[in-house]
C-alpha cells in the first residue's frame, strides 16, 4: 500500500522475484529463474505511459531585461517558448494568450500569428496543426510600443502568457501547472527613476 500523495518522482514501482533453489545442481536452466514488473502510479506530476501522451510547457523571459528608448516611445520586448516535453509526439494546433501589462500596441516576430485585442494577444503556431517530438520547441517574440511620457506604476510592465489550447490535464497536454509564465521589464524613463517617496 503507497500513501495517495506519492512525492512527484515517484511515478514507477519495480518488483523483482527469482528462485532460489534449495539443492546444487537441481535448475537446468538458470537463465529464467528471475523476472521482474513495473507498475505506473498515477500520482500527480506522474506521467502516464501510452501513445499520443505528451506535455507542453511554457517559458517567458524579457529581451533584454530593460525597454528601449526609441524616442517617441519604449519597445518593451519578451521571448515567450513553447516546448514539448515528451513523453510522445505532439500534434495538433497550438494557441498561447499573452498578455500584456498595458493597452499597448505590438509587434510579433516569429512563425505565430497573434491578433491583438486591447492588452491581449491571442496567438496560434503558424502551418498547424504541427507534429513534432520531444524536444521540440517554437517561440516568438512580443514587443510593446509603450508611449511617452511613462511614470509610476508603469514602470515595472509585466506580462503574461498560458497555453489557451491545448487544454492542461488533456492527454496531449497532461501537466497544466507548466503552462503559463510571467516576465517583468522595466521602463527606465526619468519619472521611474526619481525617488519616490514610501
């Protein structure tokens, strides 16, 4: 008997058992006295075997870490990924919703098309549905036209992003805590770096 919560890892069960003969001389054939078996605990953080069964996961980070003064405005930029982590192939199409932390405009470079709808981009992988292995990964970069002048609280602009589609705990996206990522930039104008009082 195993607990109900089994520790995320501890997903596989191995049992070994073998004869052990009393007497020398008396097993003709030694080489199959030994067998063993692996059973699965569908424990959470446990992924099932089976054909089609995959994981997708998101990453986000900022590129580069600060905005850029491009004059009449801030480029904001962030890099979001989307990996598939086995244990299958995926297939199918693939939407992320990135959400930005202003009602900016912005611009997308990579093979995703993303209609923007006030703060939110709702992306979808270009040429889908898509069949890749485990290991494959495929981002894009989003970059926000923040416009002048920029003070508190702009000044640390997050942004958001999940996988919309698969849906997490599917059997083609099995674990849903991996997919969504938050990334801060932030916007060195005049105002945000003036003291501020507490």
């Amino acid at each position: 008997n195993l607990p109900q919560l089994s520790a995320a890892g501890f997903c596989r069960l191995g049992n070994v058992a073998g004869i052990q003969w009393s007497f020398w001389g008396q097993d003709e054939d030694p080489s199959d006295d030994f067998d063993g078996a692996v059973a699965i605990i569908p424990a959470p953080g446990c992924v099932p075997p089976g054909v089609g069964v995959t994981d997708l996961t998101l990453t986000k980070v900022t590129f580069p870490a600060n905005c850029f003064d491009a004059g009449v405005d801030y480029l904001c930029t962030y890099r979001v990924q989307v990996t598939n982590a086995g244990p299958g192939n995926y297939s199918g199409p693939i939407t992320v919703k990135d959400t930005l932390g202003v009602n900016a405009p912005a611009n997308i470079f990579g093979p995703w098309t993303c209609p923007q709808v006030g703060p939110v981009l709702t992306c979808t992988i270009n040429a889908a549905p898509v069949n890749v292995p485990p290991g494959w990964t495929s981002g894009f970069f989003v970059r926000a036209h923040v416009k002048k002048p920029v003070g508190p609280p702009l000044c640390d602009l997050p942004n958001k992003a999940n996988i919309a589609s698969p849906a997490g705990g599917s059997p083609s996206n099995i674990l849903p805590g991996n997919d969504f990522a938050t990334a801060t930039t932030h916007i060195l104008s005049p105002a945000c770096l003036a003291p501020h009082p507490h």
